[in-house]
C-alpha cells in the first residue's frame, strides 16, 4: 500500500521537472492514472462500492477531459507563452524543495494520532504533500498558464485528502467537485487567453502594472 | 574464513565480469543500431576491436609524462580490484571481507581521477575540457551514489555488499518502498557514471557530446584497448549492484551447483534486459545540455532523500 503512495509521489514529481505546457499535461495524465489505482485499491480496502465510481470518474475526467479541453483552449496561443523559461527558483532547487516538503508533510502527519487506521497512515501525509507541492509551484511560476498545474495538483492532493479522512464523501458531492474542476479549469484558461491578448504575455510578474491608455 | 569452493567462485565471478563485459556493451550498441534500422556490428565487436587494439603500435605524445602512461592501467587495476567485491550467482563474495561498497566508490574514483589527469598531462585542449566536465559531472554524481548508497545501508544493515545482497535475497522489494526511490536515483547515476545518453554520447567523438571520451582522445593501441576494457567493466559492475541489490531473485545462497547454475542463467537474463532498457532508453531521448544535467541529478538527489524519508516512516 506505501508502495503505491510512493508511484503516487513519483509521478508529481515528473509533474514538478517538466517545463513546457505539453509536457506537463502529459505527466499530469500519468499522476491522474496513478491517484485513479490508488483510489480503486482505497475502495478495494475499505470495501466500499461508491468508491470505484469514483475512481473510474478519476480516470476518465482528470487523464482524459481535462487534458483534451486544456489543449482545444489552448491550442492558439503561442509557444513562448506555454514553455516555462524563467521560474522564481530553478527548477534543479524546486525538486530538492519539493522532497523537502514532502519530509516536512511526513513530519506534521506524526504528530496526528492516526496510526491505527493503515489507510489514513499512509495516504494522508501524501496528500498532504501533494497540496503543499501544488501550492509551491503555483508560488514559484511565472507564466499563467503553468500555474494551473499548482491548482490541478492542489485539486488531486485535496481529492486524496477527503477520501482517505472520510472513505468516500457520497458520491453527489464527488461530482459536484468533479463538475467544478472541469468549468474551473475552462474558466481559467478563457481568462489565460483573455490577459494573453490584452498584455501580449502571461508573465504574472508583470500583471502588477497598471495600464493606462 | 571462507572455504576453498568459495574462493574458486568468488574468482570464478570476478572473471565473468571482466570477461563478459564487452559482450553487454556490444548488447547495448547492437540494441541502439536496430532501433535506428540499421543492422550493426556483432555483439562481439568489442572483443574483435579490443583484440585489434592490443595488436596495435602506441603512439605516445612526447609531451605527455608517466603519468599519460600508467594511468590506463591504475585505471584497469582500480576497476578490475572493485570486480572482486561484486556478488553474482553467489549471494556474496568471499573477498567481501576486505572491502564494502565505499572502498568500491572509492576505487572508481580513483580511475576517475587519473583519467582526468591523464586527460590534463598531455595538454590538448580536448582533454582540458574533458576533464572539467568529467570533474563537473563527478563532484555532482558522487554526493547523489552517496546518499543512494546510504537508503540502501539502511535498509538492509551495514554497508558490506555481501550482507546487503545476502538481506535482499531473503527480503521483497514492496515491503520497502524506500527503495523505488533509491532505485530511480541509482538508475539515473548510472547513466551519468557510463557516460549515457542524457549525459553524454559514447558513440561519436564529437566536440559537443563528449565527457569520457574527450579525456581519453590522445589514447591508442593497448592503453585505448584497455581504458575501453575498464570502462565496460565499470557498467557492468554498476548493473550488477543496480540488479542484485534491488531485485536479486534466484540469486544462489549456498555453494551448489544447480542453484549456481540457474542464478547465473538469471543473472544473465536479468542484466541482459536492463542493458535492452537502457539502450531502448538511449534511443529515445536526445542528449541534454551540460548545464541542464544537474537538473537530473537533482532528480536523483531529491528522490534518494524521499528514501531516507520513507526509511524513517
């Protein structure tokens, strides 16, 4: 079972190396395919039918939807604006940081006493780095559309969290929260390509600037 | 003290690498010329090309000092000494008791290290940027093997490779998950120690790809045949340890014959496969920019430092 916690983890961090718009989405997909296996085996261990519905939506929403729409919005804007060239912190240091905040999640995790439910012992401190990674790299991007791959990792960490604290909230709420991902992520990337037109760039650094023409 | 049946295996295994190892590069360079459609040289060219070198006359620039000229063979002595403390078919190695993994480390330093000085002696410019990018390389790779190494003592108690490939025989790699990650990182660090893709490309001598190669350009006849032979021996020792210290099943326990048979077939098997992966792998990516590469050691780094996390559990 920390077996897969630990495909789990290795799969944001290939989301974590990658640069370009394309590349990322790619190994969104996979971590998407990993959390869809960890949730079927979660539902395995609990027992509990709903779960593997919402595994199966997991599957099919998160790495096979959201990466079609996220490439159809997309798909005129230019290169420059998808490839992540110049981050706050190298990229090189973003790994070392982001192992670091895996050990800081491992550490904030043992003070809960939660130790008698294997589920909740093994799953809730990755996801808890998995949000704390997704707040990290939406902090340390520049462009705005590589910041959306913070909030989908954020979305997979927090998705991970409800399930293994609850064993599955009923599955109207699921999705509910699945619904909202999707018009999130389309909202989201209308308004990337809105600021793209307006200010010719996605550079966030530079949206602080106030236009007065 | 380890019987006499144990010593004549344990010399028996140490030849078998230093004999078999230009078979597992003429694997890998077979694997990558059918990848690209092309047929390829046999996979005992390295042997044909290490015979033809023996024979060949040396040409030694009259600049270059003694050490241009013993460091070929501090380079093979080195190498071939770390070939004695690898376990094969046999869980472990009856000269284990001399050295552990650090003393291995230590010795393929070592041959880096007059490599680099070799490369620097005969004053070529070639060899000068060889051996700022081979120092580059190793100052990165070797903190990444130690903290990779370090998962692994760990894991299984002590840092001697007998008792480290001895534990793992008996114990599974999904019981410690730490593993995958020191996996990954000792994947990635033998990629940067051999010189493959991402790194650098052994097949072509041109000025932009080379790292190894660069620092041994001056080199001919015996000296290039073996500088060659040790380098194939130091791969094959490095997918020996990636290979019996993650998955070492069938590896034989006990000094018998059936059971030293089929670990040997696996072993084969096994490294023959890792060598097809790699070559596959090689196939696939190009090689990375030299100032991009830290990123991938920082991969390893990372990766290896969630191990010692996940030990900790």
């Amino acid at each position: 079972m920390i077996f897969s916690g630990a495909i789990l983890l290795i799969a944001t961090f290939g989301i974590v190396t990658r640069r370009g718009f394309a590349d990322w989405l790619g190994a969104y997909r996979y971590q998407s395919i990993v959390l869809a296996a960890v949730t079927a085996l979660i539902a395995y261990v609990t027992g509990i039918w709903e779960i593997y519905i919402a595994a199966g939506l997991t599957l099919v929403i998160k790495s096979i939807i959201i990466p079609k729409v996220l490439l159809y919005v997309t798909r005129n804007l230019e290169i420059e604006f998808k490839v992540e060239t110049n981050p706050y912190v190298s990229l090189r240091a973003s790994v070392i940081i982001s192992a670091f905040l895996v050990a800081l999640s491992y550490f904030l995790t043992q003070q809960i006493p939660f130790k008698s439910d294997p589920i909740v012992s093994t799953y809730l401190p990755i996801s808890i780095a998995l949000f704390l990674i997704g707040l990290f790299v939406i902090v340390n991007r520049r462009s705005a559309l590589n910041q959306v791959v913070g909030l989908l990792i954020i979305e997979n960490g927090l998705f991970l969290f409800t399930l293994t604290l609850t064993h599955g909230v009923s599955l109207i709420i699921e999705m509910g929260i699945f619904a909202d991902i999707l018009v999130g992520i389309i909202i989201s990337s209308i308004l990337l390509l809105r600021i793209s037109r307006t200010f010719d760039s996605l550079d966030v650094g530079k949206l602080q600037n106030l236009r007065d023409d | 003290m380890p019987s006499l049946a144990e010593i004549v295996i344990g010399i028996v295994q140490s030849l078998f690498i230093i004999s078999f190892s230009p078979l597992m590069v003429g694997i890998m360079n077979k694997t990558k010329a059918r990848t690209q459609k092309r047929i390829g040289s046999s996979v005992f060219q390295p042997y044909y090309d290490i015979i033809k070198l023996v024979r060949k006359d040396e040409v030694v620039s009259d600049q270059s000092s003694w050490i241009f000229r013993s460091s070929p063979w501090i380079n093979f002595v080195a190498i071939g000494t770390a070939a004695f403390f690898i376990p094969i078919f046999l869980s472990y190695s009856p000269f284990g008791l001399v050295g552990d993994i650090l003393l291995v480390i230590g010795l393929f330093a070592l041959a880096r290290f007059f490599t680099m000085l070799a490369g620097l002696d005969v004053s070529s410019s070639f060899g000068g940027f060889g051996s700022s990018r081979e120092m580059m390389m190793s100052m990165l790779l070797e903190p990444a093997l130690f903290l990779t190494i370090f998962v692994v003592s760990l894991t299984y108690g002590g840092s001697n490779i007998s008792g480290i490939v001895t534990t793992s025989a008996d114990s599974s790699l999904i019981s410690h998950p730490q593993l995958i990650f020191a996996m990954i990182a000792m994947f990635v660090i033998i990629l940067g120690e051999t010189g493959r893709l991402p790194f650098g490309n052994s097949a072509t001598h041109l000025e932009l790809t080379m790292i190894h190669e660069a620092t041994v350009l001056e080199y001919s006849g015996k000296s290039l045949a073996l500088i060659e032979w040790s380098s194939a021996i130091k791969q094959l020792i490095l997918l020996s340890l990636i290979i019996n210290i993650f998955v070492p099943w069938g590896i034989s326990s006990s000094v018998s014959v059936p059971l030293l048979t089929t670990g040997l077939l696996l072993f084969i098997v096994k490294v023959s496969l890792l060598a097809v992966s790699i070559a596959f792998l090689e196939s696939r990516v190009a090689r990375w920019r030299l100032f991009r590469l830290p990123d991938l050691i920082a991969m390893a780094i990372a990766s290896s430092m969630i191990g010692v996390v996940f030990y900790y559990l």
